[in-house]
C-alpha cells in the first residue's frame, strides 16, 4: 500500500514539473512553429486582443523596439507568448536577435540563430511588454515580427503578427514614427530616433513590392511603377536555392491578372500563369500556352496545370493577387522552361473579362513586356522594352493629320484666289503650300508605319485603332498618285477626279484623326485620360473655323461687281472652265479677313500638334488615371 502511494505521488510530482516548464516558456518543439502543445487545445479563431507595435524600418545592425500589447480598450493581460522575426518572402527563416528584454517577465532563447527568439518565464499575468531587437547586418528586405500570445492555458492566439519592417541598408535616410499606444492606461515605448528630424510615414507598400530592391526580381506596367508601388499589373519573382515562388498583382479589379515566359518580347509562344478571379469569388491559378496572332490566341489544355502550386491568393480593394510555386524545370508544348539555366522574358498584363470559361480575354488593362531576357534570380526591377518606336509613330501621325494636313485642306480649300499674283516655287501660294504640306503628311504617315510595323513584329488588326489606322494609311499612299495622274482642268473627267480626290483626301483625316482618338485608349500608349480632352478641343476649333471659312465662301460667291465673278473651290469642283470673265489680278472679297483667321488657325493647332506631341513622349506621366479599352 505505501509502494502505491509513493508512485501515485511521484506521477503528480512529474505532472507539475511538466507543467512548470510550459509556464516558464514555450517548449522547444514550439519555436519552428509557434504553436503551444497545450495537450489538445486549438488555438482561437477570433481577433486576438493582442498586436505587435513597431517602426517600419530599420538600418541594418540597428536596433529596433517592438511591443506586445493590447490595441483597444483596457489592457489584456497576457500570459505567456513567443516572439521572433522572420522574413516576407520565407515565413520559416526566422532573422535578427533580441538584446534586451524585461529580465522578471521574460527571457531570450535560441531556435534557429543566436539570441532569435523570446517567450515567457512565468504564467502571471502580464503588462503590454518590451523588447529591442537587432536586425541583422547581412540581410536587406521585409520582415514581420510574429508570435503566439496566451491569455491563459486553454485560451491562445497564433499568427499575431506586426505590420511590415523594411531592413534597410546602412546609409538610408529614414523617417521615425511612433508606434501607437497599446492600450489605455500604459506607456508605449520611446522610438528609436534615426533622423532629427521626424516626417509622417506612409502606408507600407503591398506585400508584392517588398524585397523588390534587394531580394526580388520586379517587373510592372506602367513604367517606373514598382518604386511607387502603383503599378497596374506587376510581377515578382523570389527565388531561394532551386525554389521560384511568383507573385502578380492587377488592380482596377481585373478578372484576370497574368504573367508570361518568353524567349523574345513579342506576345506568342509563351507559358503564361494566370491568376482568375471566378465568379463566386474565389481565385483560381491557371497556366496557359499562347499563340502569336491567330486564333485560339491563348490555350490552358496545351499547359500542364501541375507545374504551379498556388500558396496565397486575395481580392482586397479591387486589388487580385496570387502567389504561387512554379517548378524550376517543366515542358509546354514541347518547349523545355529551365528557370535555373536560362534566361527569359517577363510580360505582365491584366484584363477585365474571359474569352469563355478556359480562355483569358484581351488585356485591356494592362500589358508590357521586358526589353531584355533575365535570369529570374536576377534582383530589382526589369527594364521594360524600348517605347522609342511608339513615341516615334505617335508623334509622326500626329503631326501629319493634326498639323499638316489639317493646315493643307484649309488652304485648297478656302484660299484659292488669296495672295493672287504671288507664287511659291513656281506654283500659286495655296497651291505650293498644299503640295509641301501634303507631301509632308505622305512621309510622315509612311513611316510612322513602317515604325509601328517594326513595333509589332508585323501588320496586326487586333484594335479598332489599328483598322482604323491603316485604312488611313493606304488612303494617304494613293492620294498623291491619283493627283499626278490628274486630268487637265475643263476635261470630262476632271470632275470625277475633283470628287474622288476631295472623298478620299477628308475620310483619310477623318480617319487619321479617329486613330488618334483611339489610341487614348490603348494599353501601350500610357496617355492620360484627358488627353481626350486636348482632341476634343481641336476637332470643335478646326470645324468651327470650317464653318466661319465657309460662310466668308457663301457671301463672297454672290457679290459681283463689274462683271467680276470669282470662282472658289466647290463651284470649281464640277471642273468645267469658267465662262465668264474671271478677274485675276487681285484677291477675292473677304480675303484679308481669310489671311488673319488663318493667321490665328495656324498657331492654335500648332499648340493642339505640340500638346498631344508632348504627350507621347512624356508618356506616361507620373499621377494619372489612364484609360483603357479599344
């Protein structure tokens, strides 16, 4: 009977001090995954009336404060806890070290590093605690401060994290900020000062651009997007030994957001990954095999779906992200991708519908592609492709239809019997202006074809801008062959010529001028929305003046004085010669008025001419919202 007693005693005895080593810290087995063995208890599935409070950046081999404490209301006190730091882009790589913490509440352990970990010595209850931490001094990009809180031993929290700490390098200037009181009734830590003088921080940057300066490999649309952290499509890859974990992110709530592997920068023959947003709100991860300009354009059956694993996925404020593992190594129809021996391509786009329940839709919202191929262990942000080209066409075709032909027509049309007695090589005023300004607009509109089908790797009809755009472009190659072919003036068919020359020389500005309208919307061109505005202005300028021009023709073909008729440009339109005597040596009533309305016409259009110039070159500009479309 004693021999009972003393094993039931010495069963209790084990039992306590099994007990005791919980309430003096976690266990060992709990600093990998920060989970209590508290026999079969789960942890709680409500907020945590706990938070984590620190700075948002700190220099390499500085410290930094962090606190644990309640963020509302009175203090909840905590019972025991583990805190570590660990980086963004590995949630298991546990970074920095603590160098000093409140000696009588808790103590400072190693799990994976020196010094890497902090946790409870007793289960009182405690007041919001602090601690100061060492980053690391060789390791730049984000990190999260996360721990276990328990209230009590039945009652815990897991996953408390902080928000986002930059580890950033030794000589960045770097703003201080105060991390907000725990809870009513206790004092939040002192700042660590790291400048004199104190500036508002702002809000971190998403998750997708953490690291993108010093641990991930960033491309995004527009350009010069990743800094700022507003790109409209943008992907990152984060690599770690044979390990590639992909991001992208589309905002403008797109129904798809997308990246692609090329060995070129043209879209075709790529493995794209498509992050989808379904129509019950879930989102899904997808790979693709594209086709360079035919139908079916973009194909999942042609892609095996199991070399990507998808880990993370969101639809936060319009804002679709996925994250997600490829496999270093894989086959898509029939072509090799080895991540780790060769380079490739990085294009990122995003669109607002589906083609059909396995296809993608056009990418409406966004599109680029790399200029250059990458190793994706490459870090920092890609170079997009050269837009020289584009700038090139743009500014081109605005110059010719927007300046010189609007000018050209102007002067055929209304100035006819202006500057009478004065020539321009050899040829009336009007005349040899027409011809140069014409001319002008034939060599401008040829090349700026040339360029965009350089561009484009070939004539593509994929855009209304794009029909548009060459309609206008074969209209304006034959106009000057017809009017060298023209037949001489009084002919039978110098009428049919008058008729077919006016016809196709306005549907080619008109045209012309709509494919400028038109490419506002396009993707690549990066133009601001009110850029539409610019356009609008001067098509409501050059009808206006059409219209006041028009009205000076109606009044001055009905005056006749001494037997004096004057002939303009659509009374000569039936291209009979003119049987009444025509007096040529002066100008025609209303011509001085004609001479200054043109000479406030020319530099008003000219201005239009060099804004939307501006424009495309400077395109795109920091602060707009661009539109989308066509």
């Amino acid at each position: 009977m004693p021999r009972k007693r003393m094993l039931l005693l010495l069963s209790l005895l084990s039992l306590v001090k099994f007990s005791q080593e919980y309430g003096s810290g976690a266990p060992p087995l709990a600093c990998l995954d920060q989970f209590p063995r508290h026999s079969d208890i789960p942890a709680q599935t409500s907020a945590p009336p706990y938070s984590i409070f620190t700075s948002p950046q700190v220099r390499q081999g500085d410290t930094l404060n962090v606190t644990i404490g309640s963020p509302f209301g009175a203090p909840t006190p905590i019972g025991g806890f583990i805190l570590q730091a660990r980086t963004i882009q590995d949630r298991d790589k546990i970074v920095g070290k603590f160098v000093r913490v409140p000696s009588d509440m808790a103590k400072i352990s190693s799990c994976r590093g020196d010094n890497d970990t902090v946790t409870h010595t007793s289960p009182e209850d405690k007041p919001p605690l602090s601690f100061v931490w060492n980053a690391p001094a060789d390791f730049l990009g984000g990190i999260e401060f996360r721990a276990t809180v328990a209230q009590s031993y039945a009652t815990f929290w897991t996953n408390v994290e902080s928000s986002l700490v930059e580890v950033v390098t030794p000589d960045t200037v770097i703003t201080t900020s105060s991390p907000p009181a725990p809870s009513q009734g206790t004092t939040p830590p002192a700042p660590v000062m790291t400048q004199n003088t104190v500036k508002t921080t702002q809000a971190p940057l998403d998750t997708i651009y953490q690291g993108c300066a010093d641990t991930k490999l960033c491309f995004g649309v527009p350009v010069n997007c990743i800094q700022s952290g507003n790109c409209k499509a943008v992907v990152a890859v984060f690599v770690a030994g044979d390990t590639y974990t992909f991001e992208i992110q589309g905002i403008d709530n797109p129904k798809y957001v997308s990246a692609g592997l090329s060995t070129n920068n043209k879209m075709g023959d790529d493995s794209a990954m498509e992050c989808v947003r379904n129509d019950n709100g879930r989102v899904s991860l997808f790979t693709s095999w594209t086709y360079p300009k035919v139908e079916p354009y973009v194909r999942r059956s042609e892609s095996p779906q199991d070399i990507v694993q998808l880990l993370e996925s969101s639809v936060i404020d319009g804002k679709l992200y996925c994250k997600f593992r490829r496999d270093a190594v894989s086959t898509v129809n029939g072509q090799t991708f080895d991540l780790i021996n060769e380079q490739y391509y990085l294009m990122v786009l995003s669109g607002s519908d589906m083609k059909d329940a396995d296809r993608v839709g056009f990418h409406n919202l966004a599109y680029e592609a790399s200029g250059a191929p990458y190793s994706l262990a490459t870090v920092g942000a890609a170079a997009p492709a050269s837009r020289l080209l584009i700038k090139l066409h743009g500014s081109f075709m605005i110059t010719a239809w927007m300046g010189a032909t609007s000018l050209g027509i102007l002067l055929a049309r209304y100035f006819k019997k202006t500057w009478v007695g004065k020539t321009l090589g050899g040829k009336d005023v009007w005349f040899g202006s027409h011809r140069i300004l014409m001319m002008l607009t034939w060599v401008l509109t040829i090349i700026a074809c040339i360029l965009i089908v350089l561009e484009a790797g070939g004539i593509r009809m994929d855009s209304i801008h794009a029909i548009t755009g060459i309609i206008t472009v074969v209209l304006c190659f034959i106009q000057p062959i017809g009017a060298y072919f023209r037949p001489h003036p009084g002919t039978k068919r110098r009428a049919l010529f008058n008729w077919i020359h006016w016809f196709i020389g306005n549907a080619a500005h008109i045209l012309g001028i709509a494919s400028i309208f038109l490419s506002v919307y396009l993707v690549k061109t990066d133009l601001p929305s009110w850029a539409v505005f610019i356009m609008a202005a001067y098509v409501i300028f050059h009808v206006i003046t059409h219209i006041v021009l028009s009205l000076t023709v109606c009044v001055s073909e009905g005056r006749i004085s001494n037997g004096r008729v004057n002939s303009f440009p659509m009374k000569d339109m039936m291209g009979q010669r003119q049987v009444t005597s025509v007096d040529r040596s002066a100008d025609a009533p209303f011509s001085s008025f004609r001479k200054n309305l043109l000479g406030i016409y020319t530099p008003i259009i000219l201005l239009f001419t060099v804004a939307m110039i501006t424009l495309v070159a400077l395109a795109p500009i920091a602060g707009y919202t661009g539109m989308v479309g066509t």
